[in-house]
C-alpha cells in the first residue's frame, strides 16, 4: 500500500480524498495556488505545497510543478480526482517515467477512450451497442452531408476532443448542416485546438444514464449500478440519481453486463464510468467513457455502501477486486450547489461567504471544502457543494431533499439552491419523467 498521496487538485474532490486516505492511514499531501491558499483541503492535508498562481495552466495544470511537489515531499502516488490532468495521457506517462504510482487510467487506456471517435470504434469492436454514425472522422463537409442524407436527420455533430458540450451541434434540416458544421468545427478548434468531427444519429427523447465500473490490474471488472444524469443544462449535469427511475432489471442487468464487457475488453485498471444514451423503448447506445471518478460518485457510494476514493486506491496498489455486481438497496439524490446567479441565466457568483449553514440530519451528507468566511475565487469550476440524500424510496430521498435545500444557507453569494428547490416540486421531476431535453421547458419562478 501507498506511504504518502499527492492530490492533485483543488475544493471538494481533493478534501474527499484526503478523508479517505487519513482513514486507511495513508499520509497526503495538498497542493494550491495562492487563490486557494485559504481553502481546506490545505488545513487538513499532512503537507501543503503552494504550486503557482491562480491561472489553472499556471498551477493544477501544470505538469513539472506538480511532479515536483510529489518528489520534494517523497508522495509515491498522486490522485488527480476529477478535471484537471485526471484524463491527460501525457501527465499519466509522465508519472509512470518518474515511479510515481498514477491513481486512475494508463496513459494508453486515456489515449483510447479519451477520443470519442476511437472509443466509438472500440465499443462497437467489443460488441457494446454504438450509436449509428460516422466510421472515424470526417474529412470533408460534402462527406458529412452524404452520411447525413443516408442516415436521416436529425443529426448530431461532435468534436473528438469535446467536452462540457463545446463542439456538439444538434442538426434537424438539411439546410442548417453547413452552418452546424462550420460553428462546431471553429468551437471546438477555440476550446480544443482540433476542430476533427464524427457525426452520429441523434437519439430522440434520450436519457443519460452511466454505468459505474471499477477494473484492477488483473483484468477483471465488476459495475457498481447506474446514475441517471438527464437533467443538465447545455449538457453540465445540475443533478444525479442512482438508481434510475426509468431502469428495469432487466435493463440493468443488459447495461451492466455491456459496461463490465467494455472494461474487460480494454483491461481497464480502476475507477471509471461508461456513458449510454438510452431511448424511449428503453434501447441503450454508448456515448463515451470517462476514465476517473465522477462528480456525482456520492450518491453510487450511498446506494450500495462503498467507498469509491478506497477501492480506487487499492486497486492501483494491486489489490484484485472482488468481482461482485451490485444492485442498490437505496435511493439516493445528488444536487450540485454551484456559485451561480439562476436568475441571470446562471451567471457565475465568485466572492465571499458572510454565512453559511450546513442542513444535516439522517441521510444527508454534504461534499464541500467552503466555510462562512471563505472567499470563492473567479478562477475554477463555480461548483461549492454537493447535497446528497439518501432514503429507502425515490419519494422520500426526495422528501428529504427539499427539507435539506430549506436548511442549507449560503449568504453573501448567490447560488443555484433556488433551483433545486423548485426542481424538487416539479411534477415531470417527482414522476420520473424527465430526458436530457427537461431544462429546456424548465421555467424558473421568481424568488417569493
């Protein structure tokens, strides 16, 4: 087992780690930028190293900074949680050639999955349901045009290299073809640097729902159950629920067993999620793999009793996992408390916490690293906060939601509890009857 752990990253994820790591005895070592200076997950780290200013391409994204505080500080492993460098092939590498031990996929693993075109090919070469498509990517616009006749619209344009929805274009006309692709190719160029497109056919009415997987270096995969995340907005998740309201077993046991087969055929080593869309005949198609521990891990640990940060850890230390499936006994509900103004389109809301109180109470937890007092800085993610609920029934999880949301204040910023709140009354919502598409009808009210 490990000796010392370098987390190379910032907020909640990095104080998630650090609890799990005092609990099973390992030293840890925070690292932050001077914005970050204040933040907790460098109070409760055994050793802190200040790596840069607040520009992340200046501190949590850079590489020789990062090697350095591991090796100055003796971390034989370092666990990059979730964004940042936690799916860089190159930084992965970069660990192995200096004998630290990176906790999350080999670089080749990221290379081959990290693309979406060549995940798609993978996928599809493993027998897991792939959505139709184009075979790798497009060269030209006229190719585009011909495999969107042949296919039928709509259609849906994707960057290889996208994320966060940069580089995805919805095309229902013929006409409107050549200006989807000409804006996502100079999207995803900007965010990216590699304009490179496949297109696939756009599903309709879909849900997202992920499948949780954990594979240890031995070759063996078990899954942990699924994630519904449909609710998003421009496709960043507001909130997760495991288990779906829209699963059957017997669809749960088809996606699981496809998820397990896409690990295994990879030999995937740790934590990761394989992504499906699935539509209103409950056919299921997958959309990608991420591989590193989601944001919403919480409420999977909640469902079935586990703990994701630990059996991360032990897998990378070479420890076999047990090869078990698992079903969950619970419901559980995850709201993701962002920094954000959801009266002004969700405008960021960086600044300082004058008061904050915390709900609590039987099945709720809380994933945070701010304080009353805390200033939350421009430069990152706007997330604060992850509110989890956790009951024996959908309903009462969700019972239990609106009192947590009711007792959760935050002053001095806004955020997007206001939402939440109104989330949790939403007849679509409480009847399980929502797709990725529920945001767009989603009218907020005004604050009473």
């Amino acid at each position: 087992m490990f000796k010392k752990i370098l987390i190379a990253n910032r907020g909640e994820i990095a104080l998630r780690v650090i609890r799990t790591c005092k609990e099973i005895g390992i030293k840890t070592v925070a690292v932050y930028s001077t914005a970050d200076a204040e933040s907790l997950h460098v109070r409760f780290a055994d050793e802190a190293v200040c790596i840069g200013p607040p520009a992340s391409s200046e501190s949590y994204l850079k590489m020789s900074a990062i090697l350095a505080a591991a090796e100055i500080t003796n971390a034989d492993a370092i666990h990059p949680g979730y964004g940042f460098l936690s799916e860089n092939a190159k930084f992965s590498k970069l660990c192995e050639e200096h004998n630290i031990k990176f906790i999350g996929a080999s670089a080749e693993m990221i290379s081959r999955m990290g693309d979406k075109a060549s995940a798609r090919a993978t996928m599809k070469e493993a027998g897991v349901p792939t959505i139709p498509g184009s075979e790798g990517l497009l060269d030209t616009f006229e190719e585009t045009e011909k495999l969107a006749d042949e296919m039928g619209y709509p259609v849906m344009l994707k960057a290889t290299a996208g994320g966060g929805g940069k580089g995805m274009r919805a095309v229902w006309e013929k006409e409107k073809l050549k200006e989807a692709w000409d804006s996502a190719r100079q999207e995803a160029l900007a965010c990216f640097g590699n304009d490179a497109m496949y297109m696939e056919k756009l599903i309709e009415e879909p849900r997202h729902i992920e499948i949780q997987i954990i594979g240890d270096s031995y070759g063996k995969a078990c899954h942990l159950s699924e994630r519904d995340c449909s609710v998003q907005r421009r496709h960043q998740k507001l909130t997760e629920e495991a288990p779906s309201p829209f699963m059957t077993s017997q669809l749960r046991k088809k996606m699981g067993d496809s998820a397990v087969k896409a690990a295994e055929f990879i030999s995937y080593e740790g934590a990761g999620t394989v992504e499906f869309l699935v539509d209103k005949h409950r056919n299921f198609y997958f959309m990608e793999m991420n591989t590193r521990i989601q944001v919403e891990h919480p409420i999977t640990e909640q469902v079935i009793d586990y703990d994701l940060i630990y059996e991360q850890i032990k897998v990378a230390a070479g420890i076999p996992i047990s090869g078990k499936n698992y079903t969950p006994k619970l419901h559980s509900i995850e709201c993701r408390i962002n920094a954000e103004d959801v009266y002004k389109d969700f405008r960021p809301s960086p600044g300082k916490i004058s008061t904050l109180h915390i709900p609590g109470g039987h099945g709720v937890r809380i994933d945070t690293h701010v304080y009353a007092g805390y200033t939350i800085p421009p430069n990152y993610d706007s997330m604060i906060a992850k509110l989890i609920t956790t009951a024996q029934t959908r309903e009462e999880a969700i019972n239990k939601m609106r009192r947590a949301l009711d007792e959760f204040v935050i002053e001095g910023i806004k955020t997007t509890i206001p939402f939440h709140r109104q989330l949790m009354d939403h007849p679509d919502y409480i009847a399980g009857n929502y797709t990725t598409k529920f945001m767009e009808d989603f009218v907020l009210l005004p604050e009473e």
